[in-house]
C-alpha cells in the first residue's frame, strides 16, 4: 500500500557542499564551439569591413539581400544608412534577377565614413551612366525608374562590365556610395560665451 511518500532510505542523509553560482552566462565571452578560445573582440567603427552574399536567379534573392543588408548595417551601427541602401541594393538586385539568366551577389563596404553596395550579374550590358540624358518613362509604367531613383538617392554610383576570364565568369557590378553624415561641430568656447 502506498503512502504517497517516496521511500526511505536504510543510509543517513549526506549534507551535500552547495555549489558556488554560475557566473550569468551572457556575461561570459563567447566561446568558439570548434576551438573553445574567446572570440575576437567587435571591430572598431571606424575600421574597414566587407560582406558579400551570392544567391541565385531568384525572385527571392533581392528580398533576403534587404535583409541581409539590414542586419549587417544595424549590427556595426550604421542604421541611418540603412534605408537608404536598402532601397537601392533592391533596385540593383531585383534588376539583376528579371533582366540577366544567372547568379548575382551583392557585396558591402565600408570605408569609415562611405559605405560601398556593389551587385554583380552575368549580364555584360551597362544602364545608361549618371550624366547621361535620362530615359523618359510614363507615368504609368510599372518600370523603368530604378537608374533614376540611383541617380537621386545615392551620393556617388557608377559601374563597369567584366570580360570573362581566369578571375570569374564576366558580367558587370553596378555600384553605388552613401556617406555618413558628419556630425555638426561641437560649439566652441567663444560661441557659448556670446
């Protein structure tokens, strides 16, 4: 018959030692999982960095670029830039997938303080460079203003075809700059003064 007490034991009870806290572990370094050792510490801001994503000739490729983009762009703090280059890396891309029968990538890059977005595809042809006369397109039409929203938005572009060769498969990279706004000078001594 069962008492609904766990059953009890012929030895005595052990005082067990208390074990010390756990130190918290968000506030231990990360640890690679391969090597074990810390990882690096963050790059600083001002220092250089590349990403680059490849996908294929998909209509989801331009989408999973904005993302990527994104979290790249919030997670080294340049998320003022980030809509900025979100819409023209879309543009890039999205024309890279309707208009060329291949992969494409787009790459970023930052050289404090300009960011460099370049989307690469096997399509040789080049849009009319910035400078040119503009392509007039209707009101209506579903297309056709991605160059112009280029020419608008970014601070510099411009792009250049690829010959197939030993380095890749050819093709072009379209690129364009945002650079980082200066922050406004501290007021000197003398203009807090008058």
């Amino acid at each position: 018959m069962s008492t609904g007490q766990p059953p009890t034991s012929d030895r005595e009870p052990t005082s067990a030692s208390p074990t010390p806290p756990r130190p918290t572990p968000h506030l231990l370094p990360a640890l690679d999982p391969l090597t074990g050792l810390p990882h690096p510490p963050p790059l600083p801001f001002a220092a250089p960095w590349h990403y680059e994503l490849h996908f294929p000739c998909d209509p989801r490729g331009p989408g999973i670029a904005r993302v990527t983009l994104r979290a790249v762009l919030d997670a080294h703090g340049l998320a003022q830039l980030a809509d900025r280059a979100e819409l023209l890396a879309s543009e890039l891309a999205t024309n890279s997938v309707r208009h060329t029968k291949g992969p494409a990538s787009v790459r970023l890059q930052w050289l404090h303080p300009v960011l460099r977005v370049s989307v690469w595809d096997m399509s040789p042809d080049l849009p009319p460079m910035s400078g040119t006369a503009p392509r007039v397109v209707g009101v209506e039409a579903g297309g056709g203003r991605g160059m112009l929203i280029l020419d608008t938005v970014a601070d510099r572009w411009g792009g250049c075809a690829m010959g197939e060769g030993a380095c890749g498969p050819g093709g072009k990279t379209i690129w364009f700059e945002l650079n980082l706004p200066a922050p406004p000078p501290s007021p000197t001594a003398s203009a807090l003064a008058a």
